[in-house]
C-alpha cells in the first residue's frame, strides 16, 4: 500500500493528507493522469469499504471478485494506456518498481503525442 498511494500521488498530483497518517489518506483525483484499479479478493465489498476507512483510502476505482479466483488474480498487473493498449504487465507494476514504470509511460504518452 505505501507504494501503490505514493505512486498515485505522485503521479496524480494528489496531496496526502493532513494529519500524520499522510498518504494512507489521500484523496481522489478529479482527472487522474493515471488511474488505478484494485482488485478485491475480500469476502464482501463491505471488507473493501472498512478497509478504506480504517487503513488506507485507496482513491481510485474498485472491482470486487472475492476469494474464487484469487490465484488468477493475484498474479497480474495490467498498465493500459489511454487509447486501450496494454503496455506493462507483471514485476514493473509492483513495489519500488511501480512509480519508474509508470513515469515511463506517462512520458512515452507525451513524447507520442496521445
């Protein structure tokens, strides 16, 4: 969660919060340069929606597929750029390597003029 935040924040331009848990409160961004979608392996969206008010905001879009097909699941990471394309999938989508990856995308953006 900490990268996930700090990656959408950075990108994003979303500010942390204000108090001293910082990014685990951040909020939603009108038009994100980058959106996220998180997955929910939980037993029901409203373990999603406890989890959000308790312990990290993740503000950007949710799915709920619950515990069935959490291998499947589990096991993919998906960058898709704004014309449907995927670009990335996999290891460059997690931890420290999330934020370069995602830097690099939004660059090629630029540069392709899209």
């Amino acid at each position: 969660m900490p990268d996930l935040h700090a990656a959408y924040a950075k990108v994003n331009g979303a500010g942390p919060g204000k108090k001293k848990d910082g990014l685990r409160r951040l909020g939603p961004v009108e038009r994100p340069k980058i959106e996220f979608v998180s997955v929910s392996l939980h037993q029901s969206p409203d373990d999603v929606q406890a989890f959000r008010k308790e312990h990290w905001s993740m503000p950007w879009t949710h799915a709920f597929v619950g515990r069935a097909r959490e291998k499947e699941v589990m096991e993919t990471a998906v960058l898709v750029d704004g014309t449907g394309v995927i670009v990335e999938v996999g290891g460059a989508l997690r931890r420290e390597r999330l934020l370069p990856t995602l830097e690099r995308a939004l660059m090629q953006e630029r540069s392709s003029g899209r």
